[in-house]
C-alpha cells in the first residue's frame, strides 16, 4: 500500500488506493482471498508477454479486476543484463551500467506505458489500483516513484519507498 506518505504541502497520500506487488503468478489460496479483500478494480500488468505466458497471473474470481497489459522491458534476447548473468564473469562496473541503461530505457523507451499507467492511477473510477510486474523492483519501483513524485513526497523518501538509487 502506498499510502500515507506526507506530501511536501502537508498531505497524505490516500491508504488502500494503490498497492505495489510483485508476480501474481504464485498466490495461494490464501493470498487470493486477502488480493480479493482489497476490492481492486484495476490491475497494471508491468510484464513482458512472455513473462505473461510463463507466469500466468492467479486472480480473485469474485469481483474480478480489470487486467490492463503495459508491457515494459526489453526482451531477453535483446538485453545485457541476461547476457551477463548467462554468460559468467561479470564486473560491478558493468552490472551498474546495464541497470543505468535499463532506467533510462524505463524513462524514454518506455514513456507510453508509463503514461498510460499514471492514467489509470489519476481516474478514480479505476482506483484502488494494483499494479505489479514479475518481481516488484525495477518496473514497479519507478512507477512508484512516477506516482509519488507527482504527489509532491520528498524525493529521499521516494528514493527510500522505490528502491531505485539503492546500490
């Protein structure tokens, strides 16, 4: 839940409006009561088709969110980083650079998605709003940077929330 993060101008960001998750693919039972509790209305699928096919998302069969596809990322036989965890040696040095080029690609390459998806954040009508990709890092964590950015919380706190920036 992103909620309850203080704004610059003293506000708050709504509890239970937007929720950050990682796959859906593996959610017990258990999970799916709980996801189906939240009574989302809308999920933002950050996944690659592939991933989509490989990992098939498990939902709530009452109430059912509406499924919106953004896929984001480069596909494995187009990207670095799989060449460098495949294929052995790799420095410190080069693994930031491939994760650099990655949020840059995030920023530019992928700009449509990412504006669709603060679309949907900003209509009420598709609000509480979950949004995930396959691990809940990089693509989900630049999104929530996106969101609370343009809220007006304070960039350390985001860098915090996000994870991007970490080493």
């Amino acid at each position: 839940d992103l909620g309850g993060y203080e704004a610059a101008d003293g506000r708050r960001v709504k509890w239970r409006r937007l929720y950050r998750s990682n796959s859906l693919a593996a959610l017990t039972d258990e999970d799916l009561a709980h996801v189906g509790g939240l009574a989302i209305r809308t999920i933002c699928d950050l996944r690659r088709d592939e991933e989509c096919a490989e990992a098939p998302s498990r939902l709530p069969s009452a109430n059912a969110p509406v499924v919106v596809q953004l896929p984001i990322g480069p596909r494995r036989q187009d990207s670095k980083l799989y060449e460098y965890l495949l294929g052995g040696e790799t420095t410190e040095a080069q693994m930031r650079e491939v994760m650099r080029g990655i949020y840059r690609d995030f920023a530019i390459g992928f700009m449509p998605q990412y504006a669709e998806f603060l679309r949907y954040v900003a209509a009420a009508e598709h609000l509480p709003l979950l949004f995930h990709c396959a691990a809940g890092k990089d693509r989900t964590g630049f999104a929530a940077a996106l969101v609370l950015e343009t809220l007006g919380v304070p960039r350390e706190k985001i860098v915090f929330v996000s994870g991007i920036g970490c080493s």
